[in-house]
C-alpha cells in the first residue's frame, strides 16, 4: 500500500496551486526566452543577409542568449525553479528533485510556449523565415549530439550549483552565472550546432519551420548531458540531504 499511496501523492502534488503556478512560469519565461533567442537570429539576417558567414551574427547570438536566460531565470527561480529547458527538468525528475508528472507537465508547458513564440514570429515577421538549428558540413550527426551534451551537461552543472542554498544565499547572481555559461555555449558550439543546449527552442523553431531533421541531435545529447551532471552533482561531488518537490532546489536542511 505504501507505493501506491506514494505514487498517489507525488500525483496529486502535480496539481497543487503551486505547482499550477510552476507551469505557467515555465511557460511565460520560455516563451520569452524562445522569442529572444530566436528573434536574435532573424535580426542579424535582416541585417546581414550573409549572416552565417559573419562572426557578428553569432556575438549577436550570444549575447541575446545571456541575458534571456539570466532575465527569465531570475523571473522563475522563486516559482518554478527557472528551468526553461527539457533537458533542466529531465535532470531534476532523474535526480529525484521533481515527480515525473510534474516534470511531463514542465516539458508540455515549455515545449507549447516555444512553438507559440516561433509561431508568433512567423507572423509578425512577414518574408522572414524561422531560423531552425542545422549541423555544419564539418559535424556528423552523432558528433553534434555529443558536442550539445557536453554543453548541455556544463549548463545543467552551473544550475545546480546556482542553486545550491550550501554554498550561500541564492540571489541574482546565480543567475547572471547561468546566463554567461549558456552565452559561452553558443560561441563555443554555434558555427557547428547551434549551441542550442535547449531541446525545446529547438523543437519550437523546428515545428514552425516544418522540418525536424535531425531533431534526435537536440534531444538525445541534451538530455544524456543534463542527467549525468545533475547526479553527478547529487551524488558523488555535493550529495544532497533535502529537496523541494517542486522547484528542484537544492537544500541542506
């Protein structure tokens, strides 16, 4: 009876006032975030028609990739934890941070706001395409899933070191830290992959454009890349003793 009462709860929990609260963060902060990112890139093709030729368009990219994601983080952090990526809520719900519902709730929260925000784009946009992630000529598949692993694991990493309440008060820094990281993923990773390190502004951008070639690239990388850190973190460099629920914050109380 113990593990039903215990699969019965983590359930309910998923709909809980807060956790209602949790989804729409993650909704309005990845909508954001997708539209930023995303709009970044339309600009600097408007702007240089030759824009993947032009080291300036993936500066663009990276700065416009820092400062959404430090800005919605620190939007989110005190309500749904500030995910605002699959691959971060893939993490949490393996490390045990979050219930899987809940985490199935995240995922279709942030994958339906980046898919507005695109959507959105297109259509204020007229004459532009949606910019999608593609691989460069010099990248295979699987070495491109490897390479927005390993961006993605160094992400996920500096989250769960943001936000672990041990090593002081969580404030707008953590976030600041965040954002810079994921703006150095993108000019490490740009000119090959994209550097999107976030399976849902991959998918948005994918699902307006009507092509989901080679999406498993955005997906399998990310999501293996965020689960390694985020145990590893857990369990063999800072073991955690408590957790919320909700968020996937890390506590030592």
């Amino acid at each position: 009876m113990a593990p039903s009462f215990t699969v019965t709860s983590r359930f309910h929990e998923s709909f809980t006032r807060s956790a209602l609260r949790s989804y729409l963060a993650e909704f309005i902060s990845t909508f954001f975030y997708v539209l930023i990112v995303v709009a970044s890139g339309m600009s600097s093709r408007k702007l240089m028609p030759d824009a993947s030729l032009n080291p300036t368009s993936l500066v663009v990219g990276a700065i416009a990739n820092a400062f959404a994601l430090s800005s919605v983080l620190y939007n989110a952090w005190d309500i749904s934890g500030g995910h605002v990526n699959p691959a971060v809520t893939f993490a949490m719900a393996v490390g045990g941070h979050i219930s899987v519902p809940t985490a199935l709730f995240y995922w279709v929260a942030q994958l339906i706001a980046s898919v507005i925000a695109c959507l959105f784009l297109k259509v204020i946009v007229v004459g532009m395409h949606v910019p999608t992630y593609v691989i460069a000529e010099e990248m295979t598949g699987f070495g491109a899933s490897i390479l927005e692993g390993i961006l993605t694991f160094v992400l996920v990493y500096t989250i769960y070191a943001a936000r672990d309440t041990r090593r002081g008060q969580v404030g707008s820094t953590g976030t600041l830290v965040i954002g810079l990281i994921a703006g150095a993923g993108v000019l490490a990773a740009g000119p090959f992959s994209g550097g999107s390190m976030n399976p849902a502004c991959a998918f948005g951008s994918a699902s307006i454009a009507g092509t989901f070639r080679n999406q498993a690239v955005y997906w399998v990388g990310p999501l293996v890349g965020a689960a390694v850190a985020g145990l590893l973190y857990d369990n063999v460099l800072f073991p955690s003793q408590d957790s919320d629920s909700i968020r996937g914050g890390v506590s030592n109380v």
